[in-house]
C-alpha cells in the first residue's frame, strides 16, 4: 500500500500554493487506496512556531485532509537523528568541519551565476573524527545522481558539484533538514514525494543520503508553482493568501478545493468541490507540471 506524505515547516500560513500540494499528495495517495500522512518539519527550531503548526493542521482539516497517523514533529525525533548521524560514522562517510560561512567566502571560486551559490569545496575531508559535537558533513561520492520524476520524466543532478557534501548537524545542536526528511521518510515508510518544484534541486542530495542509509528511494513528483496574478512567485508575504484570507474575500473552502482540483487536472473548470469528491478523478498523467496563477481576484 502506497503512504503518501504532506511535511511543511510551521513558519506561518499554508498559502494556495502549499495547499495545492497538500491536496495533490493527498489524492495521489488516496487515488491509489493508499494512506497519507502529516509531518511537520520543524527542525530549524528558531523559525518554526507550533502554533503555525497547529493553524496548519486546522487548515488542511478544513479541506479535508487529515493524517491517517499521528502528526509527527521533528524537533521530537532527534533521538532518531542522532542514530542516523552514528550510523553513517561507523560507515565512514562524516567528518567534522570548522569552515566559517567568512572561510568559505574567502575561498574564491566563482558563484554560480543564477543563484549565487557555490559547492563547499570539502576542505574538511581530511579532518580526523571529533565525535557527534562537531559540525558534521556527508562525504558525497563522485558522480551524478539520475531519478525518475513522474511530473518531469528524467532527471539527473550531481550534488559533489553542485552543492558539495552538505552538511548534516551544526555545532550549535541543530540536525541539517536534510538529514531530518530522510530519515523520517525512511521511519514512516514513506514510498511517494509530491513537493513543489523549488525543492527538486536537493533531490539528488537526499537520494545520496537514503543509498547511504540503505533506504529505500521514494518516487518523487514535483509539482509546478501557483505564482501571483502576474506571473511572479508567490512569496510568503504579499500576493500568497491562504485560508482565512481568501474567505474575507468571500471565497468558500469547496471553491477553493475546486480551484486546486482544477489547477490539477481533475475537472475541465472551476467548480465547488469536497477532496473526498476528486479522489475519483485525480491522474498523474492529467496533470499539468506547469505554472497556475491565481485569480486577480483571490490576491
Ligand atoms: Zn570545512
């Protein structure tokens, strides 16, 4: 039985575009008499509220979309992290780093042009083991990662080169999201990821995490973006209305289930609809990979 998950970070409001994956996640998983479940990946303490996470969790209730388990938080699971970090010691694949974010910088090579962003050039590698306190990273081997996406076919990326081996727990006591989602999508079994389309670039991370934990690799689907009316992302902040909002402009919960049913191929327009009533009509292979903008009306 296939068991789908929805894992936000409880950083503020679910907006149109984090509820679209919720309910396309949801009916993937329903579509195919599977079960889903609930994370709430909350792991980057500082930033995350519990109370966003529980508005979260009467949100995606209002739609109709409840975990089949009990939610699971991950800044309760570091016992699980910690056991993961041991593991891939005693494999030999972490090392601790000292790097500063000044050290790095000051190590020159060029920026990646679109995003700024430069690999670590695993300068730490040789560095003999300190034990679980260090800053740790993931010694990455060579080579690129390919994977099937269900929404974009094919993919390959080479993390070594793009990112450099990532890092995994931070001297100041926090686990590396990466490390979080990996080892609770391997705990709770989770066989199916649908995202959105701005997390497909650390995909080929994680799977290099999951073959050094000897999990098993999920099918992945990464989902368009909802922008704005005029085609621009659509932020936290301006121009990302989530529930309450869209209902003082008068707009009800099943219009809003009809419109990201639409947005994902289960219907030929826009009509008030329940979840339970998509679950029916809800395809992979209908549904658009591409960009849906918000109605003027809804921002
Ligand atoms: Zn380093």
């Amino acid at each position: 039985m296939i068991i789908g998950r929805f894992a936000p970070s409880p950083t503020g409001i679910l907006h149109l575009g984090n509820l679209r994956t919720a309910l396309a996640s949801w009916l993937s998983a329903k579509s195919k008499g599977g079960r889903w479940v609930i994370r709430m990946e909350d792991v980057d303490g500082p930033r995350c509220q519990r109370e966003f996470g529980e508005q979260q969790l009467r949100d995606l209730a209002e739609l109709g979309l409840e975990s089949d388990e009990p939610v699971i938080w991950q800044s309760d699971r570091s016992g699980a992290y910690r056991e993961a970090l041991t593991n891939l010691h005693e494999l030999n694949r972490l090392y601790p780093c000292h790097c500063t974010r000044k050290d790095l910088q000051m190590l020159a090579s060029a920026p990646h042009e679109e995003d700024g962003l430069r690999p670590y050039p695993n300068r730490c590698r040789h560095r003999p083991w300190e034990g679980l306190e260090a800053a740790l990273r993931l010694h990455l081997p060579e080579g690129g990662v390919d994977w099937l996406d269900s929404a974009l076919g094919r993919q390959s990326d080479d993390p070594a080169a793009l990112t450099g081996d990532p890092l995994l727990f931070r001297r100041d006591g926090l686990y590396a999201y990466h490390l979080a989602v990996v080892v609770d999508d391997g705990a709770q079994g989770i066989m199916e990821i649908v995202r959105g389309m701005d997390l497909r670039s650390i995909t080929a991370t994680q799977i290099r995490l999951q073959e050094a934990l000897s999990l098993p690799r999920p099918a992945y689907h990464h989902l368009g973006l909802v922008t704005a009316p005029d085609g621009s992302r659509l932020g936290k902040r301006a121009g990302a209305p989530g529930l309450e909002a869209l209902h003082q402009r008068g707009i009800g919960t099943e219009e809003i289930i009809g419109w990201l049913g639409w947005s994902l191929g289960c219907m030929e327009k826009p009509e008030p609809s329940t979840a339970e009533n998509l679950v029916t009509r809800f395809r992979w292979d209908h549904s658009p990979a591409d960009f849906f903008r918000i109605p003027n009306t809804w921002a």
